[in-house]
C-alpha cells in the first residue's frame, strides 16, 4: 500500500483509477476542484425568473448547491464520473420511429430500464473501496442527482465533456450518460475543462417542441416536457398539452437533435435495457394498468416515483393527441369515474381533443 497523498503522488495514480472505473463500468472519470466559478450566478439567476417552477427543492438549499464544501465539509477536490444508458440499437426501438408513431408511448431512453440512481453511487462506493485498498482509508461520499449538487457544473469542470446549449453535458460520444460524484477529502489536481465544440449549431433549441431553451443554456423548467410530465404534479397548461405529442415520461428531442449524439457509444450495463416492452409499448396498453400493475412493474424503475395518478394523466394527455379512433375514445371514457379530480380534468380534455382531431378530418 502506497500512503503517499500529495498532489503528485494523487496525479500518478489517476491512470489506475480511470482502469477500475471502466472495469465498473464508466465510460469516463475526471478530478474536478471544489470551486465551481461562476456556476453560482448561474444558478441564482435561474432561480430568480422562477424556471424552477414547483421543484422547490432547486431552491432550498440556496447557494450550497454551487459551494461543495458547505455540502460535505472538508471536501479536497471531486471525482466525477459518466455511466451510459444509451440500449444497444439490437435491443430497442429507434427513439425516433417511436416518437413517429403516435399511437405508441414514447418514454426517454435514459428511463426505459432500471433506475440509475441506487446503481451509480454502488459503483461510485465500490470505485471508493478500490482506491482505498491502493492508499488506505480516505473520506469520501458517493453523489448522483441525490443532492445539493451542481452535476453538470462538476462534470464540465472535470474534463469529461462541455455544457451544450441545451444546458446538459455533451461529449464527442453524446450525451446519453448519467453523471455520478465521489466526493473526496483527497487533493487531486483538477483536470483541465474541455472547451465547447457546439460552434454555431442551435439544433436542440429550434427543436425543442415547447421552445424550453429560452436561450443557449437556459432552460426554463416550466416549459420542458421533462418537468411537465416528471417533476410537476398538477395541471399541465392547456397551451403546452398538444406539444407533449406522445412523450409520456420525459422527453429527449435536445439530444436526439444533436448531432454529437451520432457518435453515442450503445451502455455497457445491461441494466439500461427497456423493460416491460417500454421501448414499443401502446399508449392504450399502458393506459390500462391498474394502480398495483404499476407499482408492480416498476419496481426498480425511475418511473415509479411519479406515482400512478401522474402517469395516467400523461397518458391521457398523449391519447388525446393521438389520432382520432373509436378505441381510443372508449378508453379514455373508461376512466372517467377515476378518484382524482386532477385527471378527470385530463381526461375530459383529452376527449374534447379526440372530437377537434375527429372535426378536422371530416
Ligand atoms: C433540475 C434538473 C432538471 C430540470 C431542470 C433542467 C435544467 N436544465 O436545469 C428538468 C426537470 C427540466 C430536467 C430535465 C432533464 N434532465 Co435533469 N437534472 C436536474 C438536476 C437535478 C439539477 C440541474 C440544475 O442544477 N439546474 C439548475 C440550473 C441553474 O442549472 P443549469 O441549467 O445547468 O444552468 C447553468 C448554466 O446553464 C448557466 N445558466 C443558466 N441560466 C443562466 C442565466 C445567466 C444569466 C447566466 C450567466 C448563466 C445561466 O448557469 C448555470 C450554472 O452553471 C440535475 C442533477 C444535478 N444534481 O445536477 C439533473 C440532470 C442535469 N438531468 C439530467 C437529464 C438526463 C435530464 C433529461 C435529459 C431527462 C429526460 N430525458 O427527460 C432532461 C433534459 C432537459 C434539459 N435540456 O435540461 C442529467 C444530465 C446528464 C448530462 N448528460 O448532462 C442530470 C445531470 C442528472 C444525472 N445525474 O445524470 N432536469
Ligand atoms: S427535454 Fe424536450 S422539452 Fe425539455 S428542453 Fe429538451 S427538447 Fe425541450
């Protein structure tokens, strides 16, 4: 065992960890400082024009979430790290020709298989272990979207890509990747930031259905089918429901535009593979699971945090948007004495537009 903790001693063994990180399954690791620059303003500018929306959350812990140290105390520098989710083309639909499809459910690549969450920090604690058995025991706590943290910030800090305009990290593989932290009270050097190759190209903004990316990396909330169909648990707008089109959960058209993500890398974890036929399933057949089917079925899954009455709500949206049909009439009717006010609501509006569909084609 080498106890050797200086700087360069640190910098020597960054070969070694990058190894065990893609022997766990990492696409990348990168050293990031704990100063984030001026993520911060960023940040309080965000919150000020209210593009959080109902995610209180973005809110309450105020500038922490730009300052790692007041988060974990004692905090060296961060290890920051890419897991891809993208399924091999062989094992799932083309995202495309699934959007194209507008009876059929459309839910985001990075949710169509098992939760992510639980799955990152194991590996990021494990990564941890590894290090630990090379220079003996050190402070660390693993991170991925479950806390105060600035991820992307981090990430684009760390070399392991730059912020595209659609405010997500973007590398010359993409951006279909989940970004996980190991924080540490070891002082490894940084790595040098990676500089923007988005030149001129504005694809994520122009299609952007809802026109969310107010401007190059700004994203306001409120407007972007993720936080409409995720994240925000009443009313979707009357003026944003036609967009959603059939994105139930989620939505992927910034990176699907991209053309960096032509150059993806397929994940290496099986664990990302669409479960519950989720990649082609109907919006009807999925309108149809009872409230224990779903908990049931998504066991495991991100999906299951939004609760059933969310998900029936978005259905209800995308069947309304669907082209007009009898069967998809008959359905949304079935539902209609459901408990919750809040998807009545849906529901009759989703009907409402099956008639308009239906007095356009005549
Ligand atoms: C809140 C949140 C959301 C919100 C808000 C998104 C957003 N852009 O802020 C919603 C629900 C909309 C969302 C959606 C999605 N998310 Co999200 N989300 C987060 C979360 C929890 C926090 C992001 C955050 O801090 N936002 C606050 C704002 C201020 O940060 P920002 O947009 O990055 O803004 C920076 C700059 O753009 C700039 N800026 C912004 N406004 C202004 C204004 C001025 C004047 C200036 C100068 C600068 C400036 O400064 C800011 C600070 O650096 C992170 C996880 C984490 N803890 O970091 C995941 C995370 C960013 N999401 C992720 C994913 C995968 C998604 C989706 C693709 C999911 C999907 N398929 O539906 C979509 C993509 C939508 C999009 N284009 O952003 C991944 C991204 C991975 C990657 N490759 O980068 C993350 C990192 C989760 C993870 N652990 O992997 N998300
Ligand atoms: S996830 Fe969809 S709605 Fe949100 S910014 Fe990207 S393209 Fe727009």
């Amino acid at each position: 065992m080498n106890q050797d903790r200086t700087p360069e001693a640190l910098t020597a063994l960054k070969p070694l960890i990058r190894q065990w990180g893609r022997q766990l399954g990492f696409s990348a690791l990168g050293f990031a400082p704990i100063e984030l620059g001026n993520a911060e303003a960023g940040l309080m500018d965000w919150l000020a024009r209210g593009f959080h929306g109902d995610m209180d959350y973005m809110a309450r812990h105020g500038a922490t979430r730009a300052r790692p140290v007041e988060l974990v105390p004692g905090t060296a520098s961060i290890l920051c790290a890419r897991l891809d989710y993208l399924p091999r083309t062989d094992a799932a639909a083309d995202p495309q020709a699934n959007l194209d499809a507008p009876e059929r459910a459309y839910v985001s690549r990075y949710a169509v298989g098992r939760d992510y969450h639980k799955l990152m920090r194991a590996r990021l604690r494990q990564l941890a272990e590894r290090i630990a058995l090379e220079i003996g025991p050190f402070q660390s706590r693993p991170f991925a979207d479950s806390a105060p943290v600035m991820e992307v910030a981090l990430a684009s800090h760390a070399k392991l890509g730059w912020r595209g305009k659609h405010s997500l990290l973007l590398s010359r593989q993409g951006s279909w990747f989940f970004l996980g932290e190991l924080f540490t009270d070891l002082a490894f050097l940084p790595d040098e930031p990676e500089g923007s190759h988005c030149g001129t190209c504005q694809a994520c903004i122009d299609l952007c259905p809802t026109r969310a990316i107010v401007a190059p990396y700004r994203v306001d909330a409120r407007r972007c089918i993720s936080y409409l169909t995720i994240e925000h648990a009443g009313v979707i707008p009357l003026e944003l429901r036609p967009l959603l089109g059939n994105r139930i959960y989620g939505c992927d058209d910034c990176q699907l535009a991209c053309p960096w993500n032509h150059f993806a890398r397929p994940a290496a974890l099986p664990d990302f593979l669409p479960r519950n036929g989720l990649d082609t399933a109907s919006l009807s057949a999925l309108f149809a699971w009872s409230e224990e089917e779903f908990l049931g079925r998504f066991a495991g899954s991100a999906i299951r945090r939004i609760g059933h009455e969310r998900w029936l709500r978005n259905i209800a949206v995308a069947l309304g948007n669907a082209p007009r049909h009898a069967a998809t009439v008959a359905v949304l009717q079935a539902r209609l004495d459901h408990p919750s006010a809040l998807l009545r609501l849906h529901l009759q509006w989703a009907l409402s537009r099956q008639a308009e569909n239906h007095a356009e084609s005549c």
